[in-house]
C-alpha cells in the first residue's frame, strides 16, 4: 500500500514540503535534533516512549512512517509538541530559549508536590503534639 503524496506550504517561511518523503526527513531530523539535545541514546529515546529500538532506529533514518500513537510517545518522551516534530526548523541565532522537557516538568511538579505535603504535615504533627503536651 503506498502512502499519498502529501503537499504542505508555509507561507511565512516559505517552506514547501510536496511529498511524504520529505515530511519523514523532517521528523526524523526532529526527533535525532530532540534526543541530542537531551543527551539521549536511540535505546533511551525507545524505553522513553515505549517502543521498540529498531523503530527508533527505522524512524530516524526515514524509512517508516508512524502512527499517532507513536507519535505522540516520542512527542512526550522528547518533550516537543507533535506539530514541532512535523515543522521544518528554521535556526534562529537570536533565540537562546531552551524550554525544559515535559517528563522533566511532570518530576519537578511531583517533588514539589511532594515537599508540601511533607511540610504540611510536620506543621500538623508539630500543632497535635503541643495540644497533647498542653
């Protein structure tokens, strides 16, 4: 079965993608540059997202396609919104923005989580065990 030509025009870049082969080159761009960036290897990325190495492995190098599902683990395990994995990137110097990765922000909110409720009740343990000793 062969997959439909697929032609995309974005006009404020003027980026042209006219066939699927190119939009599997930019993913596959996409998700190496994303991995990279966080210092992952294509086994990390796999057990981050929940499949296999060789898909991995098979996406980078643009030779299958995924499915939504697919693409939305690696969208979660790397951090970037899916429609960033499918968008050319266009390096701009000036921008030195580098936001933190979902799953990072998913832990920190957990801990911080975690430490106040931890502080609540030790101020609640303290309160009860005055009232005892009064």
């Amino acid at each position: 079965m062969s997959t439909p030509n697929i032609t995309v025009v974005l006009k404020p870049r003027g980026v042209q993608i006219k066939d699927t082969d190119q939009l599997r080159k930019i993913l596959s761009a996409n998700i190496k540059a994303g991995r990279k960036k966080l210092g992952i290897s294509q086994e990390k990325l796999a057990e981050m997202a929940n499949i296999s190495v060789q898909m991995v492995n098979s996406i980078e190098g643009h030779r299958v396609w995924v499915s939504d599902k697919t693409l939305n683990a690696l969208s979660d395990a790397l951090g970037i919104e899916v429609f960033r994995l499918l968008t050319p990137v266009v390096e701009d110097k000036k921008l030195n923005h580098h936001p933190l990765p979902s799953h990072w922000l998913l832990k920190l909110r957990q801990d911080i989580k975690a430490d106040i409720n931890a502080d609540v009740d030790m101020h609640f343990e303290r309160l009860f065990n005055m009232n005892l000793h009064d």
